[in-house]
C-alpha cells in the first residue's frame, strides 16, 4: 500500500500541480469496462499530509489499483472517461472475471470527509467519430515543375523543431491548378499547420510556363488540340480552351510587335547598302525586291478559295522581309450572326478583303509599294516576281512613287517552269494527232529547258544588248536543236555535228502542232532581258515555306479570325532572326532568356553555318526509270484459263466487226499515220505492210 500510495502522489505532483484525490464517489460496477469515473467536486488543492485513497476492494478482497490520472484534454490510446478536468484509467492487471460466474457487486461505502458535498452525476459522455480517411481527393497524373525551385520548397518543410516535423509528416490535401502551374496544398499530421508547394516560380525573370506553352503552340505549327492531345498521352492536365484564348491573345500581340521590329531593322540595313551604292531619287534609296504570295490552303492550281492570303515583300540585298500583308475573307463571329440573322457582338473583326482569292496577292503586294516611303523612307525599284498575277500592272497602275517607274525582272525559275508545263501539255492535247504529239517527250522538254540555262550562263557577263540578242537566238533555236537539226547551234550549247541528224523537223515543220510549239518558245525569248539577269524568287518561296511550317502545312484551318495573321508575323520573326522563340523572349522580358530554349537554338543555329560552309551539288539523277509497282503498268498476276478464254472471245468479236466494216475503214484512214484510227486499229491486226 505504501508503493502504491508514493506512485499516486509523484504523477500527482507532477502533473496535476499538487491536486490531491479525496476520495472515489463511485465503486467499480463493471469491472470488465476497465474504467473509473472520478467526480471533479470530490478533489481539492491539500498539503501532501492529506490521507491516501481508499481503493475499493472486489468480491475476493483484490484490490482495484488506479492507474494514472490525467487532464481530461489529454488525448490516450486508451478507454478514457473524462469529467471537467480528471480522467482517470484502469490498470490492465485489474482482475479478469469474464470466466466466472456473475457475482453482483456492492458499492464500498466511503465516508467523505468534513465539508465536502458529494457532485451530482456526470452526463454519459460523447464519443466522436473519427475522420474518413479517404475524404481527400485522389490527386494522379504527372505534372511539370521548376525542379529547382520545387526543391528549394520541399527542403524548407522543416517547420517546428519541437515535433521534429519535416516533408514525410505531411500530407498532400487538394491541387489548385493555372493552366500547368499546380499550387499543392499540405497539412502537417503532428502540429497540423498548412503549406503550400508550387510547381513553378512565379516571380522569377523567366516567362511563366503557361505563356511559354502557348509560344511554343504557335513555333511549332499546331493548336490547342494537337497540344491537348499530346499532353494527354502524358496523363499532364492542361489549362482550359477559354483560358487558352486568354494567354494566346496576349502572345498574338508579341509575335505581331516582334515582327514589326524586324522588318524595320531589315529596312535599315537595305537602305545603308543603297546609300552606299549611290542609289537614290529625290532623296530616297532605291531598292529591289523580291514579291510573292501564298494562301492558307493548297490551290492544286485550279482551286484559289482561301477565305485568308498573305503576301510578302522581301529585300533583294540581304533576303529579309520588308513588308508582310494579310488578307482575310471571312470572321466566325460575323458569321455566325448572319447565319442566325442578329446583329453581331461587339469584337475585333479581321475581315478586311472582299473580292476573288486570287486578287490578294497583288492587293497586298501593291499596298506595300504604296507605304515603302511612308514606313521606312525606301523606293522598291525593281520587283522580281512570278509572271502568274497581275501584280505588276496593278503597282503601275498605282504610280506609288511619282516620276520613278517601277521596273519588273520575270523569274528565272517559273519562266522555265511555264515553258516546260505548256510543251507537256500540248503532247497531251487531242486537238493534234498522236503521231505528232508522241515527239513532246520529257528528253525533248528538258534538252530545251538545257539550252536556255546553258545560254544565260555564257552571255550574264557580256553586254547587255550584245546579251539578250545571243538568248534571244539561242531560245528560239533551241527546238530545232532538240529535234536534232544543229545547224544554227552555238558551240556552247551543243557539240554536235552542225547538220540535220534527224527528218523529224521536216515532218512536223509545216504543221500546225509545230506552229504551236514555236508559240511557246517565242513567249519565252520575248522575256531574255528577264532571263539574263538570271534571278528568282527562292527568297520569298522560302518565306513562303516557313508560313506553312508555322500554320500546321496548310493542314489546319486558322483562318477563322486572328491565328492565321498572327502565325505570319511569327513566321517573320523566324525568316528573320532565325531564332523565334529566343527573339520573342528576349522581347518579353527585355534581356536574353536562358535555358533550353537558348541551346537549342544555337544549336540549330552552328547547324546551319555548317551546312551553308560547303556547297554541294545535289544529285537528281533518276535511279529507276520505269516504276512497275504503282500506277499503269503495275505487274499482275496471270489470267486464269476461264477468263482467258473469255477475254479471247473479245478479242475476235471485235476482229469480226471490223472485217464487216472494211471498206469504210479503208475511207477513213487513207491518211495512214496522219489518222488516230489508223494507229489504234493496226495496234490489233496485222496489216500486209508486215510482211513485205
């Protein structure tokens, strides 16, 4: 009983500052419970001479040992009964009686001490449930992060030296996601604080991650749906379509003012080199220029309906884009309204062209002649262009600088392009015969299109009349060359012998078909003051290029409203800079970014000055001539006998009819190999010209 009784006043000291148990107001009623209440009313501050407790005794005399007493906010691994301020648990080694037989207990008597009331009974208390372990959200998927800065954050989760708690003590609670920035919520399972944890860092000299997204969207020629669907098969969540639009927008500005820059500074270069060479009129340097124009989609060559056309003007000098136009058809917010009869909200319209695709071209083209003065102080002397628009008549037509006349230089590429389709064409025209037609090969074509390049490289460097008389010659000479009379031919374009090798000219030399061919190649020697000057429109077709690249091959429809307009100024800034993203962040945050994006970049960058060191030629000879596994003349397996013996029958049928029929046969084709029906029916019979 001593023991016990010093056991009992130690914790009391300890951890109830000296309060003292009186006495018990209630005995054990079921000792299998394992617990004891202890009335609050029944304890009182007392000097530590106060008499130990009496411990009620059981049936058998064991006496019932409390165990330890504790405040009642204490929280315990075991049964706790707890009144205003004292709980009180049973020792385990109280006495088992689950395996006797029920005895009842009576209460132990226990006179209270003098003035000192007995509490009334304690309500029964409450027992609370505990929390649903899995009411939080699953959080799955992968998500991308500032690994830096992500660290940084999880190695400060250190907080309260106390519990010694660090990141394993927390648990992550809910997910607040901006497009891909994630803001993680956690919750500290010992001292129950909340952290925050974000993916990325905000206040940095960095583009956030979400405007780096919609930047690289724009770069590499796709949408929101090709990056939805990419993301996706990443299990990455993404920002919305309506937030998309938000940041795309914004980035829209950027590209566009990024361009404006680069054109000005391509116009500044362009206009040092013409006051150096001493070009200028009425005060403005006069400059060449190269002009083309695209649409956003393909025409095939006969379906020009784009609803938006872009055209460019580039500088001939140093091959960058001056002047950019882009004209568009059609608004889906207008016409929508139309399409539901109501007047159209209140937006930004980027319709701005009324008339045929075909025209825009030269709209624009011409409208960048128009402000060449205004914008950068430049006169566009000369234009090299395609002979496939009207541009050049619309720009004189303008008269945009008065008292200068604007000059045109036909390019060398289509020029020869056009003459090689039209001779293709003829050979397959019905209106001639075939056994004049047959002569159009692809040999012939090419042994022309020889001619001419081989005189423009002879005569660039001589005078300029002496010059464009020699091609003049030599153009319309060139289709008695590869017909093979070489009587008139120059030693530099053809080393044969200078005699008629062939009596194919004076069987075609009288003919209307070969009236029509001289046609083709007259229009062509018509323009050898274009052809000596040996130039083409590469740098704007390049351009061209780059436009597809950046509007998804002309695969995607961007021309609803702003995209397809924005996606060309994007493409500026990458004809110009050759560095688009590093030029549009550099222009964002006002210094150069680091990172990927500029190793990347330079990359590319070593890449092509690589390339561009050593000129190859490229090798375009044909390995297979004939292709036997595609198209016409694909292999077939043999007939079966049945259809063989079907097919046979035909044939004779046929022989038969005509046999009935040969006396008109006879009439009609007297000509012999003048008539088509001549050679289509000695190609089934044999006639007697066989056999001598």
């Amino acid at each position: 009983m001593v023991n016990k009784r010093n056991k009992i006043k130690k914790y009391s000291r300890l951890k109830l500052k000296k309060l003292k148990l009186l006495n018990l107001n209630r005995t054990l009623v079921n000792a299998k419970s394992d617990i004891v209440e202890l009335p609050a009313e029944q304890l009182q501050s007392t000097s530590e001479s106060v008499a130990p407790p009496q411990y009620p005794e059981t049936f058998d005399g064991t006496v019932v040992e409390l165990q330890s007493v504790s405040p009642s906010f204490f929280d315990t691994s075991e049964k706790v009964l707890g009144t205003e301020r004292i709980t009180g648990t049973v020792s385990p080694q109280i006495l088992e009686i689950s395996d006797m037989a029920p005895v009842n207990l009576q209460p132990v008597s226990v006179t209270p001490p003098p003035c000192v009331t007995e509490a009334p009974e304690d309500p029964p208390y409450i027992v609370e449930q505990e929390c649903e372990t899995n009411s939080i959200k699953t959080i799955t998927g992968r998500r991308i992060v500032d690994i830096v800065y992500f660290l940084e954050q999880l190695q400060q989760q250190k907080h309260d030296p106390l519990f010694q708690c660090d990141f394993s003590c927390l648990v992550l609670i809910t997910e607040k996601r901006t497009g891909l920035v994630s803001h993680f919520n956690f919750q500290c399972r010992m001292c129950k604080k909340y952290f925050k944890v974000c993916t990325d860092h905000l206040d940095t000299d960095r583009i956030d991650i979400n405007t780096a997204a919609v930047s690289g969207i724009v770069a590499s020629g796709i949408g929101y749906s090709q990056f939805e669907e990419t993301m996706s098969a990443m299990d990455v969540p993404i920002f919305r379509e309506k937030y998309y639009a938000k940041i795309q927008d914004h980035m829209f500005n950027e590209w566009e003012a990024t361009a404006v820059e680069a054109m000005e500074q391509a116009a500044a270069i362009e206009r040092e080199a013409a006051i150096q060479e001493g070009r200028v009129f009425n005060g403005f340097p006069v400059i060449d220029v190269f002009a083309d124009g695209a649409w956003c989609k393909r025409s095939y060559g006969n379906n020009y309906k784009a609803m938006s056309g872009v055209a460019a003007i580039v500088g001939r000098k140093f091959g960058k884009v001056l002047f950019i136009g882009v004209k568009n058809k059609y608004c889906l917010i207008c016409a929508r309204a139309e399409k539901r009869q109501e007047k159209p909200k209140s937006h930004v319209c980027y319709k701005n062209y009324e008339g045929p695709s075909s025209g825009m071209e030269a709209t624009i083209v011409c409208e960048g002649f128009k402000e060449s003065t205004n914008m950068y102080g430049l006169i566009y002397g000369n234009i090299v262009a395609d002979g496939d628009s009207a541009t050049y008549a619309k720009i004189l037509a303008s008269d945009p600088y008065e008292g200068y006349v604007v000059s045109k230089i036909e390019c060398r590429n289509h020029v020869l392009r056009n003459m090689c389709n039209k001779l293709r064409a003829l050979g397959k025209d019905t209106k001639y015969p075939k056994v004049q037609r047959k002569h159009i090969t692809d040999e012939k074509v090419m042994s022309m299109r020889k001619v001419v390049t081989t005189s423009i490289k002879h005569n660039k460097n001589n005078p300029r009349d002496i010059a464009i008389r020699q091609i003049h010659e030599d153009i319309t000479n060139s289709l008695n060359h590869a017909y093979g009379d070489h009587r008139r031919c120059k030693d530099y374009c053809c080393s044969k012998d200078k005699s008629i090798l062939s009596s194919t000219v004076g069987e075609l030399e009288h003919s209307t078909f070969w009236f029509r061919l001289k046609v083709i190649l007259n229009s062509v020697a018509s323009k050898s003051r274009s052809l000596l000057e040996d130039v083409d429109t590469n740098a704007v077709e390049r351009f061209n290029s780059v436009v597809a690249k950046f509007v998804g091959g002309k695969r995607i429809n961007f021309a609803s409203r702003r995209s397809y307009q924005a996606r060309c100024s994007a493409a500026v800034v990458s004809y110009n800079t050759k560095r688009p993203l590093y030029t549009l962040h550099k222009k964002i945050l006002g210094k150069s970014p680091v990172g990927s994006l500029q190793k990347l970049e330079g990359r590319r960058e070593q890449k092509r000055k690589q390339a561009n060191a050593v000129k190859r030629k490229k090798n375009r000879t044909k390995l297979f001539e004939k292709q036997n596994d595609y198209g016409g003349r694909v292999a077939a397996p043999d007939m079966s006998v049945e259809d063989y013996s079907a097919a046979s029958a035909d044939f004779m049928t046929n022989l038969n009819t005509l046999v009935c029929d040969r006396e008109g046969i006879q009439k009609r084709t007297t000509l012999q190999r003048e008539s088509t029906e001549w050679l289509q029916i000695r190609r089934l019979m044999l006639t007697a010209s066989n056999f001598g």
